[in-house]
C-alpha cells in the first residue's frame, strides 16, 4: 500500500506537472515577448519581481493563463478520482474483524483474536506476556496441586477437550500452530493413561479424563487466586491486568 502510494504520488505530480506546464505556455502564446517568452516556454515561471516589472495589462494576461493552466489539472484529477471509485465497486467486499490490531505492544495483544474462545485468546496473551521460565513454574505447581502427572501439553489439552470437545480442541491447537507430531504425541500421551477413548474425532474423555480435568480447573482457579491476592509481587502490569481477566473467566461454570 504505501509502496503504490509512492508511486501514484511520484506519477500523479509528474503527469499534473506536465499539463500544467503545457496549457501554461499554450496560453502565453503572444502574451510574452523576448527572453521572457523564451524562458516560459522552456517550462520556467516568472518570479514576484519579473511580474511586477510587467504592463499591467500584460499582468492580467499572465495571471489569467496561470488560472487557465491549473483548470485542466483539476479536471483531470477528478476524473482519475471518478475512475478510481469505479473500479472500487469491481473488489469482492471482505468484511473486516471487529477489532483489529493498532500496535506491536502488550496491550493490544488481545486485539485480534483467532478465535471466538475469549478463554483461549487470554491464554494466548498471557504466554506472549510472560516468560518460559515462569509459565513451567506454574505448570509445575499446577500438577503437583491438582495431582497430575501429565506432560504441560497433555494437561492443556485435557483441560480444552473437557471444555470444547475433541474436535474444536484438536482445532485450537491447529490454529495455534502446533506440529501435527506434536499433537499426536499428546493424543496418544491421553490415551495411553485411559483418559481419552474413541477413534479420531469422535473421541471423548473417559470418566477419569473428566475427574482428572476437573481437578486441574480447580488447581488453576486456586493458584490464580493466590498469585492476585499477593499484592507485592513485582508483576507487569499488563500481566496483572490479564491475570485479573483470566480469573474472572474462571469464576463460572465451564463453557
């Protein structure tokens, strides 16, 4: 866009310059004479100076042809502009986001999401917010609290297909771009431990699966609720702000 705007600017100034320039010395014809003449019809202007040394009726003249020089110009950029709103009519109509990303910054991290899950964008906000070392820490604490020994991407995806189901959870992790090895290697990780049962899409959690992702859930809810109620933890405020968020998502039942 801006490299066409360059362009259209550079060309647009260059092919306005030359009307100008040639309406211009068509109407001097017979208004100027000796080396004044000479010098406008090359394409030179007359300075304030030069002007004002003129016969006033030779002035008049010279500013109606400058008045005259520029209507074309005018003329001509409307209908380039005309021309422009035609063609606009002939691109297929592409609805936009309803929010749409402003800044390469934190705050906005929310403003285009991937998906319709608000749940999964915060998520994905709050990884981009903090570090790989804080986030293992967590998930950690997380399986030690709530009892299970599963992988951190095991446990991610317990959690979303108790939530969404196998289908739109499998889904999430595509649209987040996770390998397709990688996303096998957890499906066989939950059915290896019995809490995933059923072929391909129409798999489900077993009993256990369910039980097991109830107690990360809760084990998540408790150690956010600890991590707002310490008021001294040197925190970003952006991950303050999204920590709040996050909790406030969990506070209902599952979606």
């Amino acid at each position: 866009m801006t490299l066409f705007r360059g362009i259209g600017g550079s060309l647009g100034a260059a092919t306005f310059g030359a009307i100008f320039t040639s309406r211009l010395t068509s109407e001097l014809q017979g208004v100027l004479s000796g080396p004044l003449a000479d010098e406008v019809s090359s394409g030179g202007r007359l300075t304030a100076a030069q002007l004002a040394g003129l016969p006033a009726s030779t002035q008049s003249a010279y500013e109606q042809a400058y008045v005259n020089a520029l209507s074309p110009v005018f003329v001509a950029a409307a209908g380039v502009a005309l021309l422009g709103f035609a063609l606009s009519w002939l691109l297929q109509e592409r609805p936009l986001r309803e929010t749409a990303a402003t800044s390469t910054g934190l705050d906005d991290s929310l403003a285009a999401p991937r998906s319709p899950d608000s749940l999964a964008e915060i998520e994905r906000a709050l990884n981009r917010a903090t570090s790989p070392e804080q986030r293992r820490r967590f998930s950690e604490r997380l399986a030690a609290l709530a009892g299970v020994e599963l992988s951190p991407g095991a446990t991610w995806a317990l959690v979303r297909i108790d939530e969404h189901g196998f289908a739109r959870a499998r889904a999430l992790a595509e649209n987040d771009r996770v390998r397709p090895e990688r996303i096998a290697a957890v499906v066989a990780e939950l059915r290896e431990r019995g809490l995933v049962a059923g072929e391909d899409l129409g798999a489900a959690l077993t009993p256990a699966g369910q039980s097991l992702a109830q107690r990360a859930v809760a084990a998540r809810r408790e150690l956010l609720t600890e991590a707002l109620a310490d008021d001294s933890a040197d925190r970003d405020p952006v991950v303050d702000d999204l920590l709040r968020r996050l909790a406030r998502e969990l506070t209902g039942d599952r979606p």
